[in-house]
C-alpha cells in the first residue's frame, strides 16, 4: 500500500466518471470547525431505519466532536412518533402524526431532516425539506415512479442553488472496502468491465396484516413494504443497494432493461416475490440482477463483477493486476454512521455533498427492471427520462403521496401484475 493519503486526496486521485455517478466525495478527517456546536435535527419516519438514522446521525456528530439536539420527530402513526421521541427526550407536542406530520417537522428550527418513511413519500416530504432549507438525509429509495424519481433530481438542483446538503442511505459508497474496489477498478486492477451479477436473494422482511375497519390509509402506510405504489416493490426498495455497485462500480447507466418475475407466496400486497433482469449498459456490456425475497431458498446478496484481467466482488475479493491505491481512511467502519459523518462535515467545510442526482438516477435503474418485469416489454432508459411519448414516462403510482395527505387513499387490488397484460 502506498503511504495513507486522507480520503478527500485519495479521492481526487482516482479516475472517476461524469459527476452524477462519482463516488460520493469525502472530505479530510481533520476536526469538524465549530465543534461543540450544537446540530438541530428532525426526523420524519420512525421505524426501524429512522430510529437508526437518529442513532447514526448522534453517532457521527459525537465523532466530529459536535451535540445533537432533536427538535421534533413525525410519523403517520403519532404513537410511532412519540415512542422514538421519548428516546430522545422530546415533549409529546413536538412529536407529530398523521399524512401532514412532516410539515409540522419541518417548521421547527432544526437545520438537518431525516427522512426514512416509505419510499412514495420521499419526493413531496424532500421537496418541502428542501424548500424550507434544510440540509437532507433521505433514504433509499428515492421514489417508486418515474415522475417521482424525475423530480428528486428537480428537487436536486434547488438543494444545490440553496448551498444545502442530500445524502442517501446507500451506505456502500461511504465503505472503505467498496471505495478502496472502486479505486482498483478505476485505476484499471481488472482491466474493462465486460459483465456482471448483482444480488440480492433473500426473504421477506415482513408482513401486516389489516385490522377490523382499519382505514386504507393506516393499512397501506403500516403494511407499505407489500405494496408497489408505496415501496416500488423489493427491486426498488432493497435490490437498489447492489444497483447501485453496478452503476457506480461502471461509472454509467443502463441502456435498457429486458426482465421476468413474479410470485410464488407473497401473503399481502401485490408485489412480486422475485425478479430476474438483464441490463443492457451499451459497449456489449450486460448486468444480470436477480433479487427475491423468498423464504427457505438460496440465499446472497453481492455483487460481482468480470473484467477483462480480473474479477471484483463488490466490496470483497479482488483478483487481477497488482496495482497500488492509496489506503482509504474512515472514521466509523459502519458505513450508516460514516455517511451521516460525511454529509456534517460537508456542511462545516461550506462543500455541501448532494446525492440527489445519483440517487434518483439509481432509483430509476429499478424502477425500469420493475416495469420490464411486470409488462413483460422491453423499457429503454429513455422512456423514463427524455420520451415523453413513451407509455411510461408518465407513470404514476396511485394511491399517492398527495392522496394521503388529501385523505382519498383507494386500496390497491392484492395481487400482482401479469406480464404482457400490465
Ligand atoms: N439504507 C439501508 O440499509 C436501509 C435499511 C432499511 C430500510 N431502509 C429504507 O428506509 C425507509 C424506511 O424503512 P424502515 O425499515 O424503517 O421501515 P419501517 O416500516 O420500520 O418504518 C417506516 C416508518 O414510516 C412511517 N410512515 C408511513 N407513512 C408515513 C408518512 N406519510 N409520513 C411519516 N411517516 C410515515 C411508518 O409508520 C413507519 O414507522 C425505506 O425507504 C427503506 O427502504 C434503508
């Protein structure tokens, strides 16, 4: 290894394709200017990953030498919300419920949001953080439509205009190992990517099932990892991790995408239970991502990929030329508090990192596998992002976002789309 180089140096000395699908840039580990300074935070979404961005976000600011004070949290149940603000020591009329919960988050003085509530409302709840000026961690996905990713990256530009921070839960780009593989790649250790297999094959995380006279609304936003217009289905919502290796470790995009699925013994919603999709990245480069959520089977998630003098297992092994790269440093070897590290110090150096663009572009990579899946078609890049005579460039997912906060939440059918009918 060559002598250790602090991450930013070591970032800016590797060849790192167009801007949107960089490695998310990371900045010297030198102390945080203004420390002691107390970070103003709110979080909307308190389940499982909200609680943990909290955590994480409290984890990293104590690396950086800086308090946390949380302002308010909100949750569509407003028990969800109170629960994770007694944690936090938060008064009961700073933890709000119900489809408007976000805004009163918002309106608090808090200079970070977090948002980890289900992906369908991740682009009207980012556009209001936004507006309001705060800095943003959203998690992965980004949206579950092509008209909610497209205006994630509109949401985007307005961050950057306003010298605002985005960072995303896609915790492998803030890994040392999976940085130090992009390195090798970059710096040519398996010669030129000709093709690859990325996974995630494992089980459902959960179901919930509806209550006697439970609203649509309560059932859909409790039970949202079943439902596509909600979570944009498990390629979305979770095979998004090892996507986005693929376009990151590529340094570009996806032509088309040409994929089969379906369901076998999903027990609510109308997901599929497994996806098989060949990626088109040009220069006959193929992609096969495969995720199921299926109990009982074989199960990997990882990525692997071939080139054309070696081979790179994601974050893991890599065989090919013996090449140098500078040691890559991080502060938290757990990837979800280095991000939250990452995004703060950002801010303190003036440097705001913003996701936006990479994220939303990652979001729409599976949301095309989707659409080819539950069509049976093929779907270029361009019907999502420039075509707008292409059946699906205007696809929205119902209910939405806005039918929540309106109150008019129709219960999707349960069961899943047939192919070559969708
Ligand atoms: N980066 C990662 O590794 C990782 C891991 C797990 C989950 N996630 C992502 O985090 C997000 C949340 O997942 P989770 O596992 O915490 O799910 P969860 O069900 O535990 O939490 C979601 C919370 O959002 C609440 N909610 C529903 N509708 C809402 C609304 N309109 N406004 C406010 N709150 C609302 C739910 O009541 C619930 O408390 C998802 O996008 C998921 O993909 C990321």
């Amino acid at each position: 290894m060559n002598p250790s180089l602090d991450r930013r140096s070591f970032l800016g000395s590797t060849a790192l394709a167009g801007a949107s699908l960089a490695a998310t840039p990371v900045f010297a580990q030198t102390p945080a200017a203004g420390a002691g300074k107390k970070l103003k935070v709110g979080l909307i979404g308190c389940g499982g990953r909200g609680n943990g961005a909290l955590n994480d976000f409290t984890a990293a600011a104590k690396i950086l030498g800086l308090e946390v004070e949380v302002t308010a949290v909100g949750d569509f149940f407003k028990d969800k919300a109170e629960a994770t603000g007694k944690r936090f020591g938060l008064a009961a009329d700073k933890c709000f419920g119900g489809a408007d919960n976000y805004h009163k988050v918002i309106a608090t003085d808090c200079e970070y949001v977090l948002n980890a509530t289900p992906p369908a409302f991740r682009p009207i709840q980012f556009a209001a953080a936004v507006e309001a000026g705060k800095h943003c961690f959203i998690e992965k996905p980004v949206a579950v439509d092509p008209v909610g990713a497209r205006s994630v990256i509109a949401t985007g530009e307005k961050a950057a205009a306003k010298g605002l921070a985005v960072v995303t839960g896609t915790q492998r780009r803030h890994m040392a190992d999976y940085l130090r593989n992009k390195a090798l790649i970059d710096a040519g250790a398996i010669g030129e990517i000709k093709g690859g297999v990325v996974q995630w094959n494992g089980t459902v995380p959960w179901i919930k099932r509806r209550n006697d006279g439970e609203s649509n609304a309560s059932y859909l936003a409790k039970n949202w990892l079943n439902f596509t217009e909600l979570s944009g289905d498990h390629i979305v919502e979770q095979h998004i991790h090892n996507l986005d290796v693929a376009v990151w470790f590529l340094g570009r995009l996806p032509v088309t995408a040409v994929g089969f699925g379906g369901r076998a013994r999903r027990e609510t919603g109308n997901m599929f239970d497994f996806f098989s999709i060949d990626y088109d990245f040009g220069d006959d480069v193929h992609i096969h991502s495969q995720c199921r959520q299926l109990s009982g089977t074989y199960g990997r998630v990882g990525e692997l990929f071939t080139g054309t003098e070696g081979v790179c297992m994601g974050g893991g092994k890599l065989k090919g030329k013996d090449i140098q790269v500078p040691e890559v440093k991080v502060d938290s070897d757990n990837g979800q508090v280095q991000e939250h590290v990452d995004m703060i110090r950002s801010v303190m150096a003036g440097k705001p990192l913003n996701d936006s663009k990479r994220i939303a572009e990652v979001t729409m990579v599976a949301i095309m596998g989707r659409i080819s899946a539950y069509t049976g078609q093929l779907i270029r890049w361009s019907d999502l992002m420039t075509n707008d005579k292409s059946p699906f460039y205007n696809l929205t997912c119902t209910p939405t976002a806005a039918d929540f906060e309106k109150g008019e939440v129709s219960l999707p059918e349960e069961k899943p789309p047939v192919p070559g009918k969708a």
